[in-house]
C-alpha cells in the first residue's frame, strides 16, 4: 500500500513517514470523537497536509477495492472511515466547487465526483452534520452530493402575503449563494432573495459555483402574470382561467383587457417597485389580458396573453374547517366538528342547485344558490350534524360531488398531549374525555387506551337516529423497519432485525409527533447497547422531509453486531429510555441452496451448528437434525426431505435450546436463522404413507383438503401450524377451513389430539376456531379412549369428559353410582391430573380473580410466563358483558377478556343457546387474544369449565350416559 508522509513541527528529526492505514486509523480516532468541531477549528499547515494525504489514502484503497472486491459495497472505504471522508472532503470543499474537483482528480482521475459527493452525503448524515449550517464547505458538499437531475434552477415568483417579489433557489444550492439585480446584490432571506427593483435579467451564483440568468421584465412589455400562490406564469403558455395576480407599469389604460376579465383587488406595489400597479384580476375563459401603458400619448399595447378557452365557468370549492385531531371515519377519513362550506364560481348570475343527505339515506335538503357565494353545507334539520354526508352541486359550472364526515360542536380532550413509547413495551395509558353538546350522547364519554391499544372506538348518537361511529387516537410514537423497496408497518413494540437485513440496506424509522419534536428539538440519537455495555455505539438520524419520521441508517452496524453478536438499540425519549430493536447477531450461514440430495450452506459462520429440516407440505413429520462439525458446509437430506419438496431449515450454534414444533421466525433463539429452500421441478411431494401423501397434495394446492377420521391427526398439525408455515392470508386461510374441518366431526378429532401429538399450546387456537371449545357434547362415547388422551393432550381430554364432570363437581342428582367402570376410572383420571385449587372450585368454593394456575394441564405448561399486556377494545366484549347483565352472571361482567370469553364458551358447551350466539360473535376477538398468550387462553378455559360446571348446578344425569 502507498506510503505516505505526515510532517511534524520543524525539529531536528525527519518527516514521520507512516502506511496509510495507519494514517487512516490514527486520523479516525482523532477526529471521530467530534467531527464537528475538527471542522470548526482553523486548521494549521500541517493538518491541512494530513487532509490532503487522508484524502489520497483514501484514493488508495478504492483502487484496492475496484482491483481486488469490486463486488463489494461500493461505498466499503467511506463507512470504514467515516470521519476521514468527512473532514478531509469537507475542509477541502471549504475553497469552492473548482478547488474540490481539482483535488479529486489529482487523488485519483478514475473515480468519478460522483462516488466521492454520494460516500459524503452517506458518512455526513450519520454524523450527524445534517444540522450543521455553518461549516465551511459542507453547503458545497451538499448540493454536489444530490444528482443533477434532483436539482431546480433559480425560480422568480411573487409573496402574495408580503406583497414582495423573490427569487427562490433549491435549499441545497442556497448556502453560499447570491443574487445580483441591476449591479447590486439582493437581500437573502434562507433560500429566498428580495427582488427590490425592476431589472430585466437577476444573476444567480449558486453554491456550486453556477451562473444562472433568470429573466425578470420585458421594458418593451411591462407585464408580470403569476397564479394565486405566486408561480410565475410563463409568457409562451395559455393562461389558465380563474384568478391570478397581474404586475403592471403604473395603472393599465383601456383596453387591456378583452372578454369576461375585471380587476377583483388593488394591492400597493411590490417593495422597490413603487411605479408599478399589483392587482388581483378573475380571468374568465376565452378572454385575454396584456400591457397598456400611458405615458401621456396615448396607449402603448404589449402582446396579447390569452386564457385557455373551453374551461366553463370552473367548478365549485369545499372549504373545510380544521379537522378534529386524532379523530377519524371508520375508513380512515378525516373528522370535522363543523359543516364544510361551499364556495361556487362563475358570475352572480350564475345558478347553482346545491343538495346535501346523509350517506345511505334518502332524505335531501336542497338550496339554490349564484356565482360567488359561500354557503354552509347543513341537511336541513336542526340539532347536530353526527356521521357521514354527500354534497351534490351542479348548474353553475363544472358539477362538484363530495362527501365528509361530521361531529358537530364535539371535542375531545385527552390527558396527555401525546404517548410515547413505554419501556415495558406498547405505549403510555392514556385517557380521553369527550364533550357533546346538547342532543348528543358519546359512548362512551370517556376513553381508556391501554399500553397495546392505539385507538378506542367512539360512537356518537343525536336525534333523529343521527349516529356517527368514530375512531380516536392520541398522537403517538411508532418504529417501523424500512427497506429501500418497501416499508413494514408502523408497530408500538420493539422491532427484531437480523444482520442480514442490515446488510441489505434496512433503516430504522421512528415516528416523533410533532408535540414531542417541540421539546427534544433535534432528533435524538440511538444508542447501542447489549448485556454487558450500556452504550457500545451511537448512531445519529435525520428528519425525513418536514414529517414526522426520524431515519436511522443501520449498515454501520454490520462490523459491531458481527464482532459482539446480538445488540439493541436504545433511544432516549423525556423521562426514559426505551428499547426500540435487536438486531441478533453471528448468523451461522448467509444462505442455504439444494446441491443434489443434499443442502450446501453459503458464507458458512464458525462453529459447530445444530440443523433442523422441516417439510412445509408435511407439517406433521418430525424434523430432521444434524449436528455439523466446525468447517463442514453440506447436509444430506434423508427421507423424505430429499424429494424436492419446499424446506424450512433452522441453523443455530450447537449449544442452544432444540426448538420444538415448528419454528416461529418471531420467536427463535438467540444466533439463530430460519431459511427458505423452494422446491424443486417435478413432483416434490415428500414420499409418504398414502394419506400423508393426500395432505401434502392438498397442502401444495394440487387436490381438495381429504375427508374422512383416518386424516384428523394430520388436520390439526395443518389447522395448528398453517399461519406460520404458509405465512400470510393463504396460512389463515388453510388454518380456517382445518378447523372447520374438525368441528364437523367433534368427538373424533377430540381423539385424534392424542395421535397428532401435538403440543397443547398449538391446539388452543384451532379449538376455538373449530368451534370445538363451544361445542355441546351430550356424552362420552369411549370413556378409556379418553382418559388415554389425558396422558397426551390434557385440554382436549377435558373438553371430551365435560359431560362427566357434574359427578365430579357432587352436584345433587349427579349420583356417582349410576356410573359405570370405565367413567370411573376416567373421573380418578381427572382427579389425579388437576391440582386442589381447580378442583375446590369445581365443588363450590369462592372463585378468587388471582386463581390463574389452573394446574390441569402437562407438567411442562405448570410454570407460565407472565403475559404481556393485552388491550382489547370494549366494544368488542360487549356482548360477553351484556350477557353477564341479562344473566346476572357477575364474573362475565368483571373477567378479564381471555377468561370472559372462555367463560361464554363453556356456557354454551353447557347447551346455553344464549352463550352459543354470543361466542359467534366474539369468535375472532378471542381467536386474537389465544394466538398473543395460548397458554394463557387454554388455562382460562379449564378454568372456565370448572366454574360453568359448578354455576349450572343442575342438568340431566342421562347426557352423559353411555
């Protein structure tokens, strides 16, 4: 590598001669620490020659790159050395565009400008620079580093509010910039120049060094036309109708105009401009305007400037008021708390018929209204407007239809101006208040929102059946993960990335509303921490335009997570600091391709590694482990993994946790990876046994889902894993007609739980799904098959033995006499599985809220983890609640939402035809809550039958009668 000389102060001693990484390095660590600053200080001789030796070094090792890894990132030696790239650019930008790419070519002439200006914008924005205005040079820097094609010239216009006319530049080309009107410089205001006398020509120098010439006014021609907002319209195009602001040499004389125009406002001059008329004009259609000026002679007429024909008279305009924040339309759409207003164009003669009904209603209030009047949009009934409305105007111009959403004299005051993220996961709890006015009743009048609950549902009732069905929510944080062809969505819970991801380019996007900006001014950085080091590496973002998104670049953390392995990524909001991602980290394989029978590992880590192969199209079948030495890159498939068939191949160190089931990408281990194998051409279903073989086909959407009980213990694998296995709608899909399946044959896949072998906490969900948890059950066919299955799958056994447990409960007229040997020995099955606090409640002790460990079920499920929170809105448990009024049922009033819908269900398994329709309703709330806690949920309905049990009290002995 090339040697390079950095000088010292003049001694007796020769110039310290040094390789150029070390030059690099020692740079680094000497300007990282505050690269602002490095910029700020006057530099001496000397390090004005180290920045021109950092920048050749740099040169250096790009040529290295292109010669020896051109594959590689092409941006490899800037976030190497990212503060090098910086400072040494920077400083030289400092004396001008022309210096800089002299400097460039000197260093190296085969890398373009191009690669240097886009490694300095990259380096720059994760530095933090991004807000830094007064660096000498970075304005240069900027500018260059945006593609030409990216870039406006110098646009002239007019301030319609300050009365002024201007000359805008870009923002990048700003800095540095001037404007020279008539010989003398123009008055800079950020990116806008005040224009304060008439010239014909404005020159510009931008920060990049380029002249632009902007013409201003024609002396032979003194007319200026812009648009309403002040766009310059240009002399060679037609004018488009309506109003427009006219700039004239004194005032016009006769005959300036032609057709339907007239002068709607005069306005003083332009500053410096004070011979000159500004006046607001309506240009009609077909008409046409030009300069008339009199300087005692009689008029001197410019050319004529005409407006589009054919345009009619235009159309009308919806005013709305400023929409209630945070509220919305059960589509998304904003909320107003009053009536819009109508403003309709053309001539007062013109005539409009303007009607307004309520969306999906037949009832219309109709006005007639003329050109130029605003009118209020009401329906014509007295009291509030609540819900949606449609506006139809037509008559006077081009027809106008729109609709919109109203509250009328609503608002809505929450407790907190906005949630941030909570460290415990979700968001801060929040509460809002709502006021109605007379005539109006809010439902309810005050709203809760829980960590996990971003909204709450809001319903609004006036006269007249008037109804408005609102969604509120308090500006909040979000993160979301972005990749450069797409976006996740915005989630409220710490985000999980892989160093994959980071290598293909994924940012980290925080949402700051714009009442947290106000207090923490410039986005805070992100800090990287992990077990052992509360801050390893910071990393700075950028405001994403003028929204609320804050941008995290995580490329550079490629280096950092390979060397400690997995980190997270703390940000610092008022009054704590939240966890926002992990990234895990020491992949054990960059990829994984078929070679034969055979899988072959790509960028294989070090190690010994532990592999899972899992057949997508047979869900059922136990994995296939391998346990591959340190340094050995391929694993023969055995059969039936080796047909071709799509693969699911889980790689982790050796040492850790064997997963079992499927694996869940959400959920793995630490250091390990899940990997996609596609299938090959041909027939690709694994080879065997025949009805296996059917539920493969069906799997792979070659034949419909098998019928018959031979296939049931295949059905609830597919019913248990399809969301996680096929992924996406098609995963619930196939999840959704499994277990439909089922519950067309209750007490045969009851049964078939215990051959699936599948784990408890799989089957909840497809038992609720299936209908199964609900399913009145009259008696217990095969009582041996079924105490059997308690050694396998406890909560499908005690679903099958419900109609039993009266005998068990002592319940008068449940006589455990009339019992025969089998039901017996099923009963002492039960008693021996279920733990004395279940079992008190069973025969009639106090139910407390605390009893959670129903300990009913396998040994391995004894030990739960604390749930997380859980926020389900109230509407939807309406109904649970609603039937707990009817009934007097006081604990489906107060249950918590897992347990109240448990508690619905096993009513209706007790032949409640009530219970039964409310837990169709509820069906998919509940579903949600089984798949965040399943463990939880299948607690709860053990827990629920016991208490069901005991509430009914009474029942027929006969039902459960062999």
């Amino acid at each position: 590598m090339t040697i390079v000389a950095v000088p010292r102060p003049a001694t007796s001693q020769p110039p310290r001669t040094v390789p150029a990484r070390e030059l690099l390095d020692e740079s680094e660590r000497a300007w990282s620490a505050d690269v602002l600053a490095a910029l700020r200080q006057t530099a001496t001789p000397g390090e004005h020659h180290r920045r021109k030796l950092v920048l050749q070094a740099l040169a250096a090792y790009e040529r290295l790159r292109l010669g020896q890894a051109s594959t590689s990132d092409e941006l490899t030696v800037f976030r190497r050395w990212p503060a090098c790239t910086v400072v040494a650019l920077t400083s030289l930008a400092a004396a001008g565009i022309t210096v800089l790419r002299q400097k460039l070519i000197e260093a190296d002439p085969a890398i373009t400008e191009a690669w240097w200006f886009r490694g300095w914008a990259v380096c720059w924005a994760e530095l933090g620079g991004h807000d830094a205005t007064d660096i000498p040079g970075a304005s240069v820097l900027r500018a260059a580093s945006i593609p030409t094609d990216q870039l406006s010239g110098p646009e002239f216009g007019l301030d319609p509010q300050r009365g002024a006319l201007i000359i805008t530049l870009p923002a990048p080309l700003a800095a540095g910039a001037t404007v020279t009107a008539g010989g003398s410089q123009c008055v800079p205001q950020g990116a806008r120049w005040l224009i304060a006398r008439p010239t014909p020509v404005v020159t510009c120098e931008d920060a990049l060094g380029e002249i632009h010439r902007v013409q201003v006014v024609d002396a032979a021609d003194p007319l200026l036309l812009f648009s309403e907002p002040g766009a310059l319209l240009p002399t060679n195009e037609s004018l488009p109708p309506g109003e427009a602001w006219m700039l004239h040499l004194g005032e016009p004389a006769s005959g300036w105009a032609e057709g339907p125009a007239r002068v709607l406002e005069r306005r003083p001059p332009p500053i410096g401009w004070s011979r000159w008329r500004l006046l607001r004009v309506l240009l009609g259609p077909g008409s046409a305007v030009r300069s008339a000026v009199d300087h005692g002679s009689g008029p001197r007429y410019g050319a004529w400037r005409h407006v589009a024909p054919g345009a009619g008279h235009g159309s009308a305009e919806v005013i709305f008021p400023d929409p209630l924040p945070g509220v919305f339309g059960p589509a998304g759409e904003e909320v107003y708390p009053s009536p819009p207003q109508l403003r309709l164009s053309g001539e007062p003669a013109a005539v409009w018929d303007v009607h307004v009904r309520p969306a999906g209603s037949p009832r219309t209030s109709s006005v007639t209204a003329h050109g130029g009047e605003c009118i209020p949009l009401r329906d014509g009934r007295s009291g509030s407007m609540l819900g949606r409305y449609r506006v139809r105007a037509a008559g006077g111009g081009a027809p106008v239809v729109a609709e919109f959403t109203i509250a009328e004299g609503v608002s809505i005051t929450p407790d907190r101006r906005v949630r941030v993220l909570s460290p415990h996961g979700g968001l801060r709890p929040a509460r809002a208040t709502v006021t109605a006015p007379r005539g109006v009743r809010a439902e309810p009048a005050e709203m809760r929102f829980g960590p996990y609950q971003r909204e709450a549902q809001l319903v609004l009732r006036g006269p007249d059946d008037r109804i408005a069905r609102l969604r509120v929510q308090i500006p909040h944080c979000a993160v979301r993960i972005r990749y450069s062809e797409r976006s996740e969505d915005w989630e409220i819970t710490p985000r999980t990335l892989t160093i994959e991801a980071l290598i293909a380019g994924a940012q980290l996007d925080i949402r700051l509303p714009a009442e947290l900006r106000a207090g923490i001014g410039a986005a805070p950085a992100l800090a990287v921490e992990t077990d052992t080091d509360p801050t390893v590496q910071e990393i700075h973002g950028h405001r994403v335009g003028s929204g609320d998104v804050q941008r995290y670049r995580l490329d550079r953390l490629v280096d950092t997570v390979r060397a400690l392995g997995t980190v997270r990524l703390r940000v610092v909001l008022p009054g704590q600091e939240v966890v926002v991602a992990t990234i895990r980290g020491n992949a054990p394989a960059g990829g994984i391709v078929r070679a034969g029978a055979a899988l072959r590992f790509q960028d294989r880590g070090a190690g010994p590694l532990r592999v899972q192969v899992h057949a997508r199209w047979a869900p059922w079948l136990a994995p296939q482990i391998i346990e591959l030495p340190d340094g050995a890159a391929e694993v023969p498939l055995a059969a039936p993994f080796d047909t071709g068939t799509p693969l699911a191949v889980l790689v982790q160190p050796s040492g850790n946790v064997r997963v079992s089931g499927w694996p869940d990408v959400r959920d793995l281990p630490r250091g390990a990876v899940l990997f996609d194998v596609l299938a090959t051409a041909g027939d690709g279903l694994p080879l065997t046994a025949s009805g296996a073989r059917a539920m493969s086909a069906y799997l792979a959407g070659r034949a419909p889902l098998p019928d018959g009980a031979e296939h049931l213990h295949l059905v609830w694998h597919v019913a248990a894993r399809a969301p996680v296995v096929l992924g996406g709608g098609l995963g619930d899909l196939t999840a959704q007609e499994c277990a439909a399946h089922l519950g067309a044959h209750p007490f045969a896949a009851l049964r078939a739980v215990t051959r699936a072998r599948v784990r408890t906490d799989e089957i909840v969900v497809p038992l609720i799904r299936s209908g199964l948890a609900a399913h009145d059950l009259r008696r217990v066919p095969d009582p041996d098959a079924v105490r059997l299955a308690w050694q396998m799958s406890p909560l499908s056994a005690l679903i099958a033995t419900s109609p039993l447990l009266p005998y068990l409960a002592g319940i008068d007229g449940w006589d455990p006499a009339e019992l025969d040997d089998a039901e017996r020995r099923l009963l002492d099955q039960i008693s021996d599985r279920c733990s004395a606090p279940a079992l008190a409640v069973l025969a009639g002790a106090p139910f407390l809220e605390s009893l959670r460990a129903v300990d009913a079920l396998a040994s391995e499920e004894r030990q739960l983890p604390g749930p997380p929170s859980l926020e389900i809105p109230a509407p939807e448990l309406e109904p649970v609640r609603a039937l707990g009024r009817a009934t007097g049922f006081e604990l489906l009033r107060k249950a918590a939402p897992s347990l109240a819908c448990a508690l619905v269900a096993r009513l209706a398994a007790h032949g409640d035809r009530d219970a039964a329709e409310v837990e169709r309703q509820i069906r998919h709330t509940w579903i949600r809550i089984a798949r965040a806690v399943p463990q939880l949920a299948g607690n709860d309905i053990v827990l629920a039958e016991f208490v069901t049990t005991r509430r009914l009290g009474v029942g027929d002995p006969a039902r459960s009668a062999p």
